[in-house]
C-alpha cells in the first residue's frame, strides 16, 4: 500500500506541475528576475532588413484570395518583401488563381511530399536575411513584420514566435471554444517563458528565423515548426515571443476535425522528443532545459499517463485505507469526470456551456496523447496527414 501511496502522489505533483504549477512558478521566476534585471532592446541599425513571407500550401484555392489580399495590406516595404508561395502535390486551382498576383513567387511540386519537405525545397530559393512563415488560412496583423523584425534587433534572437489566436463566434461549438481557451493559456504561457529565457517552440501559423539559423528537417517530420525553432534554440540562440504580431484563424469545424489536429500533434510531439534527446541535457542547456520539460516533455509523455493511472489507484487507496482525503480526491476527481462527459454530451447536442468545456476539453487533449503514440508507428515514414477542416 506505501508503494501505491508513493505513485499517487507522486502522479499527482506531476499532474499539478504539468498544467499548472509550472506556470505559477514561471511567473514567480519573471517577476523575480524582472525585479533585479530590466531587458533593453537595441535601436534598430539601418533601415528594414529584406523579407521573405513564405506560405506553405496544400490546395488553398477557397482563401487564396483572402490570403493575398491580407498579405498584400501588410505594413511593410514593398520592395524588401518577397512573397512565396510553395505549393505541394496542389491538384486545384491554387496556382491558377496565384498567377493573377505579379511578383508573387510560386513553387509548385506535382507530388505531395508534406509540409516539411515543401519548406525544405522552398528554402533554397530564399536568401532574404530573415524569413517568416505563416499558413494559407491564416490572417496575420498589418504591423506583424514591423514588429517581428524589431525582435531581431537582439543579436541572441533566432527565432520569433508570432501569437496564434481563434476566431471563436457565437455558433462555434466545443471544438472552437476549446480550441479558444486552450491557445489563451498557452500564449500566456509562451510570454512568460520568453521573459524568463526563452519561449519553448514556434506556432506554424506565424513564426520567423534568421535564414543563416534555417536547418533542414527531415521530411517526415511532423511539427516542423516546433523541431526547426528548438534547433535553432539548441544552437544558443533564443526564441523571443511577439504578442504584437499575430495570426488568426478558425476553430476545427467541429470536434472529429479537431480530433484529427490533436493526435497528429501529440504523435509530432513524441517524435519531437525523441530527435530533441539532446536537449535533455541539463548540464549544457540548462534553463532550456528546464522550460523544454516543464512545458512540452511532460505534457506530451509521462503525464497523460499518470493522469489515467490516477483513479484506479485512487479507488484502490480509498478502499483500501478508509482515509477521508483518498475518499475526498476520488469524489473530487469523479465530479471531473463526469463534468468532463457532461460536457461531450452537451457538445453533441450543440449546447455550448463553456464551463463544462474546459474539463472536456482537458480530457479529449490526453486521450488524443495516447493515441498519438500509436498514430506516428503508423504513420513513421510520412510527413503527409488529412487536413483538419475548419470553421468558414
């Protein structure tokens, strides 16, 4: 019984650490540091640097219009910003309708090869110093490279990593408004992590790097952004985190899509931990170190685990001690559990009660671990996945 006592509560540490606890002591951290040590940014030297905004596409034709129209209302010098378009294994009208646009590059392949071999091939086209990357469905701020490029004025800044945000309407159901609460969270925690250090990753809807730091992945990567940000983070540089500069898009149309976008992202994760293995290494990356396992690692594979291991072990201490807390934290967590099918039942009845979300939510995100494991040894050779349909 000791020793069942030992995992449950060691499980539970874990799991508070995981989703909360390492987020209030990130703020404790800034604060602390922000008290003794005040981060000046240099003045920018010259004028703009040149820009290449590199979109990645897969049969865009529905927002091509829409794309460009954003991009070109952009804040920024025309003649220092290159547009391409890379445009993979598209069998629509995307080229079509890209070559009404004079001056915009486009790179088409016939085959579809994925995401991450299309910015491997796209690369060796750009040769502006820096490079932002964004999605064909996503619309992105007018003053996003005036404000990613002012971070570049640290000399230890390799990558920025935009803001990512869902435009949740009024009819959205579970799949957007959790989507929603889910990416509030994360960019607090994202700017925090950037304050103390550095932030831990780059979304793909609106990232940059300095081209000289650009490293080809492997094109069966699943999370390229994540994999090509780290790396450049491995090299000692940082990831500066840029709430000004930000990227909107939809929520998954409904929760089977949001389905599809969370277990490619977990198999991606796992895949991630283990071609970032080196990062593990406290001794020579210290504080990178710690952010990497406290805000990724964890989540994406020890603690879904002990999450589910939680109850049964809870029922058996309960049962097995007669101690009032065991009995407490097994009600406790069944008022969870059933808030949290409370509220997938209300999502298939199209009732939204955002309360009832959150705990949803929570859970459909560690199942969908789980079952990354067993998606990426089915899909190990291939970078290639269905898109997730999203909300019009």
């Amino acid at each position: 019984m000791r020793i069942l006592e030992f995992i449950f509560w060691i499980s539970l540490f874990i799991i508070f650490y995981t989703y909360l606890g390492y987020g209030i002591l990130l703020y404790l951290l800034v604060k602390i540091k922000e008290c003794f040590r005040r981060t000046v940014i240099p003045e920018q030297e010259g004028g703009l640097p040149e820009v290449t905004l590199f979109i990645a596409a897969y049969n865009e034709e529905a927002v091509v219009a829409e794309k460009m129209n954003n991009t070109l209302s952009l804040d920024y010098p025309k003649d220092k910003l290159r547009i391409m378009w890379v445009t993979d294994g598209s069998n629509d009208r995307t080229g079509e309708l890209l070559s009404a646009y004079p001056g915009v590059d486009v790179l088409h392949q016939p085959q579809r090869s994925g995401k991450t071999a299309a910015l491997n091939r796209g690369m060796a086209y750009v040769h502006t110093p820096i490079v932002v990357f964004t999605d064909a469905n996503t619309m992105i701020n007018r003053e996003a490279l005036r404000e990613i490029v002012a971070c570049f004025r640290d000399k230890k800044v390799g990558c920025v990593a935009g803001e990512k945000r869902i435009a949740v309407q009024d009819k959205d159901a579970a799949a957007a408004g959790g989507e929603g609460i889910y990416w509030k969270y994360e960019s607090c925690l994202k700017s925090l992590d950037s304050r103390l250090y550095t932030a831990v990753g780059a979304a793909g809807e609106l990232f940059a790097v300095r081209r000289e730091l650009f490293e080809e992945m492997e094109n069966n990567t699943l999370l390229d952004d994540f994999i090509l940000s780290l790396r450049i983070a491995g090299k000692g540089y940082k990831i500066a985190y840029c709430d000004a500069a930000y990227a909107v898009e939809s929520g998954s149309a409904d929760m089977h899509e949001e389905e599809k976008r969370k277990v490619r992202i977990a198999a991606g994760g796992l895949q991630s931990i283990m071609r970032l293995r080196y990062l593990l290494n406290p001794f020579r990356y210290g504080m990178l170190t710690f952010q990497y396992v406290s805000h990724r690692v964890l989540r994406w594979s020890l603690t879904p685990i002990l999450l589910f291991l939680l109850f049964p072990v809870n029922i058996i201490l309960a049962l097995g001690t007669g101690s009032f807390i065991y009995w407490l934290l097994l009600v406790l967590q069944c008022l969870f559990y059933i808030s949290g099918l409370w509220g997938y039942y209300l999502s298939t009845k199209s009732i939204k009660n955002k309360f009832l979300f959150i705990p949803y939510y929570f859970l459909f995100m560690n199942v969908n671990v789980i079952r990354g494991f067993f998606y990426l040894r089915k899909k190990r050779g291939t970078g290639v996945w269905e898109k997730a349909k999203r909300n019009s």
